[in-house]
C-alpha cells in the first residue's frame, strides 16, 4: 500500500481526498497515475478498513517496491493520522528522510509541518524498548523536530503495561498508547496516557481515553500540555489571634502565630490537604525567614525566633510581644481558636519546595500529559 502517487508529475495522498472526490478521482482516465518508488502505472484501491491507497497495476518483479509487509491496521492508523494532520492544515510527508546536524539519519513514518512547527508522528506497532525510543527521540531533537508517539498495545491490559517504562515520563518524550477495542466499532481507535485536571480533589488527575483523530487534532494544537507534577514552590499562610501580654508592665495586646497551613502545588492544582498544619516551634530557618519577611509587618507581628524558656527548660521558634518583646510562651496559646473572635489568617506566600512528597522514582521533571480545555 502506498500513500502517495504522481498524478500528472505531481505528488498527491490519497487522505487528501473525501470519499466522493476518490471515487471521482478513480473515474478520471485523462489523467497519468504513477508509483511514486517506480514510475511504473498506479491504480487507486480502498481497503476493508477504509484506507485510500495507491497499488502497481502490474505486480513490481523487484522487491524494492514492497511496502515492507506492515499489517492493514498499522497502515490505516497511520492513514487517518495523516489525514487528521491534513484536515488541521499541515502539511504531511511520508516517510520523510532526514539527518540531525552530525549527520545522523532518521525516516519519519509521518512527518509534517506547519508554520515553523515541525512535528513527526511514529505508530509503533511492534514492541520498541525504552532506550531505543529515547535514542531515535533525541535524533528528531537534535533536527529540531518535535516527535510524539503512538505505541500499539493488543490489549486492555497491555495498554497499561506497555508504556509501563515510560511511567516516568518527561516533557521530552510524549509516549502514547493506542488501542482497538475490538468489540466496538472496528474503526474506533483510542488513545490512553492523556489525563484530565480535576480541581475539587487530592489526587487531581483522571485518565481520560480519547479517540484516535480527536487526540490527533488536539496534540497538534496544543491542547494536551505536559504538565509537572510537582511545583518548585509550596503555598502557605499563617493563623493569628490576639493575646494579652503577661508582663504587668506591659499590658499591651499583641498578635501571636499560632500554626503554619501549608498548600501542595500538584499538577498546577493548589491543594489543601487535611490537617496539612503545623505548630511553629519548629520551623526551619527557610520557612522562618519567608514568613517573617512577607508576614510579620503586614499583619502586625513581632518576628518569630528561637528563644530560650525557662518553662520548658529549652529553645524552640517562639512569639514575642511586638511592645515589650516578652516570650509569648507556646504553652499559653490556646489552640481552639476557631471559637476566638480575634482569630485571622493571613493571605498565601510561596515558600520553597523540598519535595517532600516526590514519590520513589519520580523527580521534579516527572509529570503527565494533560488535556486543557480552553
Ligand atoms: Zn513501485
Ligand atoms: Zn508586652
């Protein structure tokens, strides 16, 4: 099965052609069909699955003109790919030849081009280790053209596993895979390992299946965005109330921090876990700093420091009164402060990452592919 064909010396695909305009161009005698490999006479076919293909009107004797014994299925998603590329306006090559700029060739299954944008597309259809998918994906780098592929798994189970080594997934590397449901339809093809953002949940990711021309057209705008898991930054904000200042020589009324919130960022959705708070005598200098730089002046507090206490026969990070600077000692903090009218919380401040949460195996580059919508 070919793609393409000279018509009248000129290079045309056979997906560039609703099925109408085919069969019109079937019927047209006036013009020359030739095999692109050749030369040699070309008839236009259909298959069974609905490909618009290009054969020899007489068998080749030369074996150079075989298209290399790929299955009708792996030949027909290739084809509605090509055909999506071109409904978005692309414009599509097939089997394009290329070399990265040491010289280094590469042919692309499917390769296009828009604008400036250079995209290639490769359907996997036999099973292709890790390492050599990231070699044939840093020659496409290397040349400047953006690679994403689709990896063919036989089965609801294999879908999962199959891009079991690319769980770890970079930006570098969209890796897909795709699927027939062979109960359904037979022309429903289905791609897996794109999510959707849920924004009202912990786990703020759903995978989501999506149809073969529908993830093609959004891949190509843009619409399925890498996104990292992890944010280089934290969300906190502090909870304050008022309290009377022990020393009669004081008497003043000042404002004491009585715990630290703290918001994940996950997959750009801000999270507030449950009881994801903490008591300030030990928070660390990094966090310290940031609170009391952004916070204190803003919300009327003293700076909070490690202090010495004879109560507790030890230091540890403390309030002090904004007036007299006596330690607001931990243990005179009432903790039910949401009956305390006094009670405020302050606004969000970004305070660094250290990535307490990053699972075995992943990293801060780690994230998934996610569809927006827009
Ligand atoms: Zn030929
Ligand atoms: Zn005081």
């Amino acid at each position: 099965m070919a793609f393409s064909c000279n018509k009248d010396n000129q290079t045309i695909y056979g997906f560039q052609y609703d099925l109408k305009d085919w069969i019109t161009l079937k019927e047209n005698k006036a013009s020359v069909f030739e095999m692109t490999c050749c030369g040699n006479q070309a008839i236009l076919k259909t298959s069974k699955l609905g490909t618009q293909f290009f054969a020899h009107k007489v068998k080749p004797k030369t074996s150079e003109c075989s298209t290399g014994g790929e299955s009708a299925e792996h030949i027909h998603i290739k084809y509605l790919v090509m055909k999506e590329l071109d409904r978005n306006g692309w414009a599509v090559e097939v089997e394009k030849r290329g070399a990265t700029p040491n010289g280094e060739e590469w042919i692309a299954d499917i390769y296009a081009e828009k604008g400036k944008a250079k995209i290639a597309i490769e359907v996997q259809w036999s099973p292709q280790t890790f390492i050599e998918t990231s070699r044939r994906q840093e020659k496409y780098a290397q040349s400047g053209v953006r690679c994403a592929w689709l990896l063919r798994s036989g089965s609801m189970k294999a879908r999962d596993a199959i891009v079991g080594d690319y769980a770890y997934s970079t930006k570098d590397m969209p890796v897909f895979s795709i699927y027939k449901n062979k109960k359904q339809d037979e022309h429903t093809y289905v791609v897996y390992n794109v999510n959707k953002l849920k924004t009202n949940s912990y786990d703020p990711l759903e995978p989501i299946a999506l149809e073969l021309e529908y993830f093609i057209k959004n891949l190509v705008s843009s619409r399925i965005k890498f996104t990292k898991k992890y944010s280089l930054v934290k969300r906190m904000y502090l909870e304050i109330i008022k309290q009377n200042c022990w020393n009669k020589r004081c008497g003043g009324t000042t404002k004491i921090v009585t715990r630290m919130y703290f918001k994940e960022i996950v997959f750009g959705v801000e999270i507030e876990y449950l009881f994801q708070s903490e008591a300030i005598d030990d928070c660390d200098d990094q966090i310290l700093e940031a609170l009391n730089t952004q916070l204190a002046r803003a919300y009327n507090f003293a700076p909070l420091r490690r202090r010495y206490s004879k109560t507790v026969g030890g230091s540890y990070v403390a309030n002090s009164c904004i007036h007299c600077d006596a330690l607001m000692g931990k243990n005179f903090i009432s903790y039910y402060n949401d009956k305390n009218p006094s009670m405020i919380k302050t606004h969000c401040i970004d305070i660094p990452n250290k990535g307490d949460l990053i699972e075995q195996g992943e990293s801060f580059e780690f994230g998934k592919w996610i569809m927006r919508d827009r």
